[in-house]
C-alpha cells in the first residue's frame, strides 16, 4: 500500500459525509424551490397557459351566443377543453430547458433517486399551471352563465385532474425532451391518455353545472390521478435515462 | 470498500454504425490522472460517457474499487463528478445559486464553504451575477467550484481547461495537482495540455476510426 491510498483510508471520514447527504425529502424540497424560482425568472412562460385558458373560455360566448342558458349547456366542454390544452402548452417546457443545458444529465448523475425530483418538478408544474387552473376555472365558469353553487365542484374537478395531466404529460415530456420542436409530438403522444381525464372532468363539471352529487365521476378523477402518481414518476424516469444516453 | 481504482475493460462502443470504441482498456489508481487524447471524433467524449454510465457500451465493463459500476450506479456517482463541455449551469440563476441547487441536492452544503470554493476560482467578485451575464470563462470557473464542492475522489472531465485564459488554465492544473495529492484521480479528456505536474500524469490515445 502507497500513499495513493488516502481516500479510502480516509473512509472513516467519508462516512459521516454520507451521512451529510441531505434526506430525499430535503433534496424534492430543493428541487420544487428551484422550479418554482425559477419559472418566477421567466414570468412570460409562466403567464402563457394561463392567459390561453382565459382567452379561449370568453371566446366561446362571443363566437357561439350570448344567451346563457345556451352556454352553460357548453360550459363544460369549454372549460375542459381549454384546461387540457393549456395544460398541455407549459408541458413542453417541463424538461426540455434543464436537458438542454445539462442540469438534468448533472441530477441523474447525483447518485440520489432521480424518480424524486422528476416528481418534484412534476408537482413545480403542477403548481405553476395545474393550481391556477383550478383557481381560474370556477371564473371562467361564472362568464359561462356558471351558477355559483357549481363552483366548488368545478375547483375540485379540475384541480384534480390537473395532477394527472402533469403526471401522464410528464412522460410524454421526458419522451421527447431531446427533440428541438417536440409541440406537436407531445400533444400526439398525451392526448389519447388523457381522455378518461376529459371524460371524467367534464362529467363532474356537467353534474355541478345541474346541481347534482358529482361525487362519482370526482372519484373515477382521484382514481387516476392515484394511477398516475404510482406509474408515471417511473415510466418518466425510464423515458429520462433513455435520452440522456 | 477497496482503494480507489477505476478499470476499463476491453469496452467497445457503437454510435449508430460507427465502431467509436474497439475494445478500450485503462486503469487509474489514487493519485493519478489519466488524460485522453486524440483527435476530434475518436470517442475521447464517449469514453466519459461511457464510464459514468449515461452510454451502455455493447461489450466490456467498468470498475469502481474493483466492483462493476453497473451493479451500484447510484452509489459510483455519488463518487464521482463529471463536466461536460458546457458548464451544467441554469442561465437565469446567479452563480451561487446554482451551485446551491447543482450540488445541494448531493451534499449539505454551508455558505462559508461556498464563499470559499467560489473565492479558489476567483468569483467573489460576480458570484451574485446572473450567469447569463458572464463569460464563457467565468461560467466555466463556477462549473470548477461545483467540482470542487462536490467533494469527491474521481473526477471525470471533458475538455476542462475551454475558454479559460492562462491563467484559469494554470488554475485547472493547480487543482487537479491538489486533487491528485489528496489521492484523487481524474480522467480527462484533452486537447492542449494540462498544466499540472507530468509525474502524476498518464495518456491514453484513442484512434480515429
């Protein structure tokens, strides 16, 4: 043995170093602080989904008829739709930034769990559109001739099926992070498994909307979104390591 | 857990139809820093890519301590720092707040350590800059003191001394010296030579194909 030895001789002290490591609830925290930081850095990306929402939902009385009976037979449709799509529209953005730069290949490189933070930066988007969804559509309800007592049932619909859309638009955003213009792709590959989200929502919505227990088509969301938090941290993970090869 | 070795073994890489790596072998003890050389294309890149386990080579394998990577990935990387050709860096986020993100999720780290790590590389003057106002030498030395910070016995680097003036250069040798004095070891894939003291240091050229 040589002097060259002196890291592992060194192992008493590399232990507690491990144990130094910060717990991997301590590094999701870091990483939900970081997105969430960072998308504040980049208000206009941040306002976009949004602003979407907003625009299509007060479109529809403009272009099909003010009459308010008329739309809140549509209100749920448009509320969905519109939430799917701009839903959609901030996915892309999800990994594509940090693959491009390297701080992702750095992550995976961590040696922590990466399925932990992809989760993190999964509930980071669902903070930063899935939330102010939720919180927008009951306004963009009552400009649909929306009764007021629908509106908790309409927040709670679209709030949960939100958390799917960012779960199931998660892999579908790993899949094509390495692709330079993945918009269309993207759409291609989630839009289909979304649908039961569609489904489900809009039910839940329509029931509100009439005053009756939406509490069946709110379950089948929960469901979901129980499904999608077990399979879709895991499948995204998988899609990561694939392109980072 | 046995003395810090890393050994190639016999490893060939395909990219596509190209036969990048034919069967290359190399071992690194403590102490010792193995640079890469060749020409554009010869897989010096790949070869990085391959030992930190983001490539699957089609044959050949890897050892950490003796130990097949491959059987333990997370627990080699959290030996290991790698730096690619561009500095891992958010272009919105301040040096140090990258560096609080980039290696806070890998270790607990304390604001003196920053400070000081930040000072090595002669960035306490615009470590609370946003990167994207910084050089490309500047955002290269924050990417040192992320290695630096990670504190780790195997650096893998590509290319580590691009964009850096003389003196950053000299910087890069000094801390590989120093790394390497403490029983590091580093593999490094290099164009111009690094600065560092010749008796730690070993080649191994990788062939056009």
């Amino acid at each position: 043995m040589s002097e060259v030895s002196a890291w592992s001789a060194a192992l008493p002290a590399a232990v507690p170093e491990r144990r130094a490591a910060p717990s991997a609830l301590a590094v999701a925290r870091l990483m939900l602080e970081r997105d969430l930081r960072l998308a504040f850095r980049k208000a206009s990306q941040l306002i976009q989904p949004l602003a979407f929402f907003v625009i299509v939902t007060t479109l529809f009385p403009l272009a099909v008829t003010p009459s308010l009976p008329e739309l809140r037979r549509i209100a749920p449709g448009v509320v969905w739709a519109a939430a799917l799509l701009s839903s959609l529209l901030a996915l892309e953005f999800l990994f594509r930034d940090d693959a491009q730069d390297g701080t992702l290949e750095q992550f995976a490189l961590s040696g922590r769990a990466l399925t932990g933070l992809l989760v993190a930066k999964t509930a980071a988007h669902w903070l930063l559109t899935g939330l102010p969804l939720a919180l927008m559509a009951p306004i963009a309800g009552a400009a649909l001739g929306v009764p007021q007592a629908a509106m908790p049932g309409i927040l709670a619909s679209v709030g949960l099926g939100t958390v799917t859309l960012s779960l199931i638009g998660a892999v579908g955003a790993a899949l094509t992070m390495g692709l330079r213009r993945s918009g269309a792709l993207l759409s291609l590959l989630t839009l289909p498994l979304v649908i039961p989200v569609l489904i489900f929502g809009a039910r839940a919505t329509q029931l509100a909307i009439k005053g009756e227990s939406y509490s069946a088509p709110l379950l089948l969301l929960a469901a979901l979104a129980v499904l999608a938090t077990t399979l879709a941290p895991l499948a995204a993970t998988a899609a990561v390591h694939i392109n980072l090869e | 857990m046995s003395e810090a070795t890393l050994e190639g073994e016999k490893i060939h890489l395909w990219r596509g139809e190209r036969h990048v790596l034919r069967g290359v072998s190399f071992r690194v003890t403590g102490g010792e820093c193995l640079q890469l050389t060749g020409p554009n294309g010869a897989g010096k890149t790949s070869l990085l890519r391959t030992i930190c386990g983001l490539s699957y080579p089609e044959a050949g394998a890897i050892h950490w301590r003796g130990e097949d990577v491959r059987r333990d990935l997370p627990a080699f990387h959290a030996e290991m720092a790698y730096l690619g050709h561009e500095p891992p860096l958010k272009m919105e986020f301040t040096a140090r707040e990258n560096l609080t993100y980039w290696i806070g999720v890998r270790r607990r780290l304390t604001r003196a350590e920053l400070d000081q790590k930040l000072e090595r590389v002669g960035g306490e003057r615009w470590a609370d800059r946003p990167v994207h106002t910084l050089s490309a030498g500047q955002k290269r030395r924050v990417a040192l003191a992320g290695l630096l910070l990670m504190n780790v016995p195997l650096w893998l680097l590509d290319e580590p001394t691009t964009h850096l003036d003389v003196d950053g250069q000299r910087l890069v040798g000094t801390l590989l010296d120093e790394h390497l004095a403490g029983g590091g070891l580093a593999v490094a894939a290099v164009h111009h030579a690094l600065m560092m003291s010749e008796r730690t240091l070993r080649s191994l050229e990788l062939g056009v194909v």
